[in-house]
C-alpha cells in the first residue's frame, strides 16, 4: 500500500507535506491537514472523519476517533479485501475505544511503564497529559486482556518513548501475555505482518 494514515499530533504529522508533495495517497483529519497548511483541493488529500469508510488499493479502512488532545486524532482499522488479514492501528490515545474481531496485527502504542514514569516524573501536569492520552504498557496488556485474541499474530509497538520505557521488558511481557510475534517500531524496520505486504 503506498499510502500514509497519519494521526494529528505535530511530532507525528509534520511529514505530512512531503508526503503530499511526492503524491502519496494521504488519508487523514481535517484537522491534521489544517494543522499542517495542507492545501484540500490536492487529488492525493483524502480527508476522512470518525466512521469513515473508505478503501485505500486492496484495503477496507475504518477510521475511528482516539483518545487524545490534539482535534481529530484518529486510529485506523484495516481489512484486506483477498485475504483474512486485518489491522488495528492506534497511536496517541489514552485508551482504545474500538474493538474488532478477527484482528490479525495490532499496531498499538505502547509509549511507557508505569514504574519507570512514576519514578521520573516530577511535573504532576505532564504526568496527568501522559497518563491520560497515551497507553502504557499496564493499559495495553489490560487491553489485549479484553480482546479476542484468537487471530492475532503479530504486535507492533509503537512510540515507545526513549525515556520512560524499556524496549526489552515491553516486548517480554507482551509476548509472554500473547504468544505472538512482538516488534517495537523502530526507524527503517521492515516488519512481516502476515500474508500481505503492508
């Protein structure tokens, strides 16, 4: 799929123009395209909204709001039109609202351990932001605990932060709960997620 979904979080969109500028299909908020000054009317800028429906080449994507302070933060869910693959995708939330069946890979954050983050943390305000919009590791084997697993085989942790996790133990943990193939998303990882290429 040659195609971008970004959430609306500075940090994470501030490729957005390039993207655009290389004509890469690009499915995201209004809000994130008005966050970066992207221009609407450009064919490859498809604006989508909570509950959108849409298909991007051989996928049927849903986009579905996350728990977050940035407007128009969304998570992805995806189903491959040939094949059984499906893929929840949820950064930058609190917590995940959506639940599907069938998930075959979860691309979900996993930013920090609550340990580590209570221990650094001095600045309560930062800590009440973190908590509230972004997953720790706690919360995503709380949610993973919630969830049909019968399909999944593989997880892909995603902005992990650099200060307040810990990599190894993440993975370890996950894997242990799962029995899944367990990645951390790191810069030029090429990651087999199952059938199809992605």
């Amino acid at each position: 799929m040659e195609s971008s979904f970004p959430t609306n979080i500075f940090d994470h969109a501030k490729s957005l123009k390039r993207l655009v500028q290389a004509f890469v299909e690009v499915y995201a908020s209004k809000e994130t395209f008005d966050s970066q000054n992207i221009i609407m009317a450009m064919p490859n800028v498809n604006c989508v909204d909570c509950g959108t429906v849409f298909s991007a080449g051989k996928w049927l994507v849903t986009a579905f709001e996350t728990e977050h302070d940035a407007e128009g933060s969304l998570g992805f869910y995806f189903t491959h039109t040939d094949t059984d693959e499906k893929i929840l995708y949820v950064t930058d939330t609190g917590y995940v609202k959506v639940n599907p069946s069938g998930v075959t890979c979860l691309m979900i954050e996993c930013n920090y351990i609550d340990s580590i983050i209570s221990d650094k943390v001095k600045d309560t305000s930062r800590y009440m932001r973190l908590n509230k919009y972004h997953m720790s590791l706690e919360r995503v084997l709380s949610y993973l605990d919630s969830i049909d697993r019968s399909s999944l085989h593989t997880i892909i942790l995603l902005h992990m932060s650099d200060l307040n996790s810990n990599e190894e133990e993440m993975i370890k943990k996950i894997k242990d709960k799962t029995g899944c193939q367990v990645y951390s998303a790191n810069d030029g990882m090429n990651i087999p997620i199952g059938q199809v290429p992605f």
